[in-house]
C-alpha cells in the first residue's frame, strides 16, 4: 500500500512562501514562492477565473501598455513570472480573484467550511497571493478585471468569501474588492454630518455616498466630488447625494473654493478619498474642517504628501489609512447592494 504523504508545516501568515527577503511578511517580500505541485498543510489551493486588478493599479498598467490588450497580458504576466504573485511594482498593490478550490490543507479541512469545487472570492490582496498565470483569456479593460487559467494560494490567515447565489459573478468580484469602503464610512459619518465623497461616481464611492447619506440623515448634507461633466450623471440619477462638485482633486486650491462655496465656508466633517491617481492627498485634506476626518480609500495615496502637507498648511485632522478589511465587511457591502436597487442596476449594467 502507497504511503500518504505528508504535507509540509506551513506558517499561519505565509511566511513560508517568501522567498525575497526571507523574514519579511508576504505582502512586503519582493519575491514569494508560486510552485503550486506541493501545498503546505494550512493552505488553501485555487483554480483561478478571474482577477479583479485593483484601480489604481490597472489604471498605472494600462498607462505602461498604452492601452493595448496585448501589452496589458504581457505586463501582467511578467510581473507574476517575477515576482511570484501579481504586486504591481510601480503602485504596490493588486487586487482580488474569484476562483474555484481546488485542495485544502490537511490542517484546515476540520476548520473552515470548504470543499473542493466551492466557488469563493479571495479578499486579501494579490500583492502577497502566490499566484500562476498559465493563460490569460480576456481582458475587460474597463471593469479592470481579466479573465485567466491559473491557481493561487490562499494562507492560514487569510480572509475570503463564498460567491453569493443571488447576483451574477463579476457584480460580487467587482462589490467584494471594495468591500472595506462601505462599512468604514459607517464608522466615521454620524448623523448630521456634512461628508465629501471624492470619485463619487467610481466603484467605491457610489457605494459610499450611499452610506453616508442613511448616517448624515435629514440634517446632513453629502458631497459627491467628480472629476469631469461626463461623469456626474449617475451621481445626479441616485438620489442620495445632495451636491454634486466637479473638480479636479489633485489642484487643491481649486477644489477648496467651490467646497467653501457648497458649504458656505464651513467644509466637511468627513471626506472620503476614492479615487486611483496621485496628488489628491492635499485637495482631501484642505476641505476637511479642523478635527475633522479623511478617509484615504485610494491605493495611490502618499502617506507623506499627506501627513507633511497637513503640517505644512497647519491643518489638525484626522488621517485614516484605508484597510481593505475590518469585520463583516463581505458581508455589509453585498447587502448594500442587495438594498440599494439603483446601485444593483447600475453596477449590473456597468460590470457583468
């Protein structure tokens, strides 16, 4: 009779697979181990479907590649062949997958409630995801999300959820890879509350003018803040945001004067950063009262321009780092979406 093998001990936070520099968690490492015949016995093996590239990143490889499909695969997969895992080098994110299971680790079959063939969404980053790309099979250029073959691995540690069976599948990738945003903004607004939502119309931020305006209530006002005309009208048709501002986040003084003229020189409680482009650090925080808050939601954020820029213009508020994670967010955000018909039509339309 053949011997069971026995699978290797691995570290509940994937340090096992580091390869560059050894130590170092997954997400800093430069370069993790991807071999995907063996698993360890707390790892979740994933035949991936499709990728959903975070914006920022997407957005910086699809500038890289001038917007050639063809360039954008070769990117993609030279960043995975490098580094073990799709990390953007430039920006230093990723994104999430939806994919199907494959093994689960002799550790974990007794913990966690999966089986072969389930059907889940990762909501860890692929920047520290041990990742294959055997083919890319289409690129949806405007959904930031690609189609490939491959398999992923998933830590002891890690967080994921299983695809729900009442919404199409690239609605859930796509609500699930923004899923920290929503209940985040329920934290921070409170009722009565004068919020800025900056990328109002993006993934993102559509879900959290929604939010914001259930907490500010009657007495509260939210800002939703567009770069260009062309991109208003979806805000203008939701019915819960009551100012819309066309301005460029990124030339700060200009963004402050028509924030002083919506709010009659008060600003904002809160603000809400949701957009995927550099230097819209200083415009978020000189519309924010003092002792007030921002939220930086945004992967393209610079946590010096930010904190340096506050102190430069002597501005007390708040900063808080946007954590893709914080307790049930799969689930509040998949409910936000299940309540809110106009989000639910809108985001069918845009990404299935």
């Amino acid at each position: 009779m053949a011997k069971k093998s026995i699978q290797k001990k691995g570290n509940k936070y994937g340090i096992h697979r580091v390869i560059e520099p050894v130590g170092v968690l997954p997400q800093p490492a430069i370069k993790v181990d991807n071999n995907m015949d063996e698993i360890y016995d707390n790892e979740i093996l994933c035949d991936v479907i499709t990728l959903n590239v975070d914006s920022a990143s997407f957005t910086d490889i699809k500038a890289r590649a001038e917007h050639k499909e063809e360039r954008v695969a070769e990117i993609m997969t030279e960043i995975v062949s490098k580094y073990g895992k799709h990390k953007n080098p430039w920006t230093g994110s990723g994104g999430m997958f939806i994919g199907k299971i494959a093994k689960v680790g002799d550790a974990l079959k007794d913990k966690i409630d999966l089986k072969k063939g389930d059907k889940i969404a990762s909501l860890v980053s692929l920047s520290l995801t041990p990742l294959t790309i055997d083919k890319i099979k289409k690129i949806h250029m405007n959904k930031d999300q690609v189609d490939i073959k491959g398999k992923a691995i998933l830590f002891e540690s890690a967080i994921w959820a299983k695809l729900p069976d009442d919404m199409p599948e690239p609605l859930a990738l796509a609500v699930l890879d923004v899923a920290g945003a929503p209940p985040q903004v329920d934290r921070l607004v409170k009722e009565g509350d004068t919020v800025a939502i900056i990328g109002a119309n993006g993934k993102s931020g559509l879900l959290s003018c929604y939010v914001a305006k259930k907490k500010v209530g009657p007495n509260g006002k939210v800002i939703g803040i567009v770069h260009s005309e062309n991109r208003k009208e979806d805000i203008e048709k939701s019915g819960f945001v009551d100012e819309i501002v066309i301005g460029d986040a990124s030339n700060a003084i200009d963004l402050l004067e028509k924030i002083e003229k919506v709010t009659d020189g008060a600003l904002c409680d809160v603000v809400i950063n949701c957009v995927s482009r550099e230097d819209c650090e200083m415009g978020s925080v000189m519309i924010t009262k003092d002792l007030g808050k921002v939220y930086f939601f945004s992967m393209a954020t610079s946590f010096t321009k930010a904190a340096l820029g506050a102190e430069g213009i002597g501005k007390d508020v708040e900063m808080i780092i946007g954590n893709g994670y914080c307790r049930d967010h799969a689930d509040y955000t998949l409910n936000v979406v299940r309540e809110s018909e106009y989000i639910r039509n809108l985001y069918t339309k845009r990404y299935c």
